[in-house]
C-alpha cells in the first residue's frame, strides 16, 4: 500500500511538470498583449473566477500587487449583485476558467463589456465561449489533471498559476521593477529588513566607535576593545584614515606570540592591515554577507573619501532580524 502511494505521488507530479512544460510550447504573443494591456492598464487589475480557479486568480492578484501592479479579486457573485460598482473604464478583468464557460462568468462578461474593460482570460479550452468574448486569449489547457480522479482540478490550476507568475515576471521586465521597488511595498518581515535596512541604520557612530592611535600602547588598546564591548578597535590616524584594525583575536595572538614582550608593542604592531570596508548606504544584508565570506563580525564603515563614518557589528543585523 506505502508503494502504491508514494507511485501515485510521484505520477502527479510529474503530470503537472509535464503540463508545465506543454505550456511552455503555447507561449505565443497573446501573453506578450496582456502584459501590455496590464501595463498601460490607469486602474486595476481585477482577477476573478470560481472555486478553485478563484482561489488562484486571489493569488495571482497578490502577486501583481506585491510588484506595484494595483489588482484585487472579487467573485463573479458578488460582483453580479452589486460589486460592479468597485469597477471602473480604466480597469483590465483577467478572468480564470478551466472549462471556459463558468456561469457566473458568462453572467458579468457583458457588463465588463458595457463598462469598456479589456478582457484577458485564462482557460483550458481555447475555443469556450469566454475566450470568444475575450480580448486576450491565454491558452491554460492540459492534457490531464494529476488526480485518478479527473474532476478533481491540479494541472490546471498549477499551469493557471503558471501563467500568472509569467505575467508578472513580464511586467517585472516590462515596468523595469527593481529590488527597492519591491522592498517599498515589502516593508514587514524579513524581506523588508533585508531590502530596506542599510548599514547606515545600525552603525555605530560618534564615541560609541573604538578608535585606537597607530602608537596606542597594548593597555590602551585592550582597554578600548572593552570598554566599547564590539571586540575590535579601529587603528586610525586623526580618527579619520583608516589604517588597520585589531580584533580580540590579535590581541590572543599577540600574547601568544610575543609572551613577556607584548606590553612594549604597539597598535601598528599586532593589527590587521587593509580591513574589509563598506559604505553607509549599503544594505546591512550585504555587510552580513562580507563578513560570512570572510570570517569576521565587524566592517568599518567608510565615505568616498575612505573617512571612516562608523562600524557596523554582526551583533547589530542579527538584532534587527536580518538573519
């Protein structure tokens, strides 16, 4: 019985990848006329089907708006008994069906019609009477659905949600939406943080920074590494050129090293020349990613001039939830 089922699950998937991959082999320039349609469209976008279809259109209406596109869903239901009113001549309706003709559909397409809205549908029949009544045909067929049971819709509603993703990684292109676009209507949880939290944000600056001269003796140094608690010390000339760092791990390897003659050296000579720097309208996320590649928890923070601004702990982005 475990064999039958996991050989069931496994025919499944690859029916819907099979019906992923016929799709591929219908992309023709209807999909590149929605993406235009949508992307000249001075409204809303406004998905709508029933069932799982439905369920499916309130996705791709939330992917749409995730990437500046205005959409919403509303049901053929509701919208027959007074939600028509939500819908404007400036609107587009991308309307979702499998069999092509869905009641309630059918019902609203005229009074689509009547307000002027463009209309792209998604159906599994290519032929139906809602790709006749419509602007844009979007071809969503599949041989099979990935169920024994045939009633039961899969392939059409993975290839459905497909093709909306498509449109919207063309509109990505189309709209030329980069990742602070994205970051400005993301800005909760960790993708937020990740692409709206600069270095700047959680530096520290001002006398929270441990500076030590390049003639700072041992004590000193030791003493500013502790007393600023980020387990580093900026050797800088003036506090303003960077010239190395000393971290707690030079100053073991010092002792270590030099044993009774560590109280005579200085900072220049146990620190780490050319540190790794970065600038203060970084994102924090790529400060976190220099010091995973390199193996350290702290990156002075530098202008264009290669001044030093401030420093930035791996400490600091782990409390903002960056990681």
């Amino acid at each position: 019985m475990r064999d039958n089922i996991l050989e069931t699950i496994k025919n499944a998937v690859r029916i819907e990848a099979e019906s992923i991959n016929n799709l591929y082999g219908n992309l023709n320039d209807n999909f590149t006329e929605a993406v235009n349609i949508i992307n000249n469209c001075k409204g809303r976008v406004i998905l709508s089907g029933v069932g799982k279809s439905g369920l499916i259109g309130k996705k791709i209406s939330s992917t749409l708006s995730s990437i500046g596109v205005p959409s919403f869903f509303i049901h053929p239901t509701d919208a027959a008994h007074g939600d028509l009113g939500m819908i404007t001549k400036d609107d587009v309706a991308l309307l979702l069906s499998n069999s092509g003709k869905t009641e309630e559909l059918l019902f609203i397409l005229p009074l689509l019609k009547r307000f002027g809205v463009p209309i792209i549908s998604i159906v599994g029949n290519i032929n139906s009477e809602i790709a006749k009544r419509s602007d844009v045909v979007l071809d969503g067929s599949v041989e099979k659905e990935a169920s024994s049971i045939s009633l039961v819709p899969m392939s059409s509603t993975t290839v459905a949600l497909v093709i909306g993703d498509a449109l919207a990684a063309g509109l990505i292109v189309k709209n030329n939406f980069q990742e602070d676009d994205f970051a400005m209507l993301h800005p909760g949880g960790i993708i937020g943080k990740k692409l709206l939290l600069r270095v700047e944000d959680l530096m520290h600056k001002g006398d929270d920074v441990p500076f030590a001269d390049e003639n700072s003796n041992f004590n000193d140094v030791v003493y500013e590494i502790s007393s600023k608690r980020l387990g580093v010390a900026i050797v800088a000339k003036n506090r303003k050129q960077l010239v190395g760092v000393i971290t707690d791990g030079d100053l073991r390897r010092s002792v270590e090293k030099y044993s009774d003659k560590i109280f005579t050296l200085k900072a220049k000579d146990i620190m780490t020349k050319n540190p790794k720097t970065i600038d203060k309208n970084a994102l924090a996320a790529k400060a976190a990613n220099i010091m995973e590649q390199y193996s350290i928890t702290s990156i002075v923070v530098v202008d264009k001039n290669s001044e030093i601004e401030g420093i930035i702990h791996l400490h600091d982005i782990l409390k903002a939830g960056i990681l």
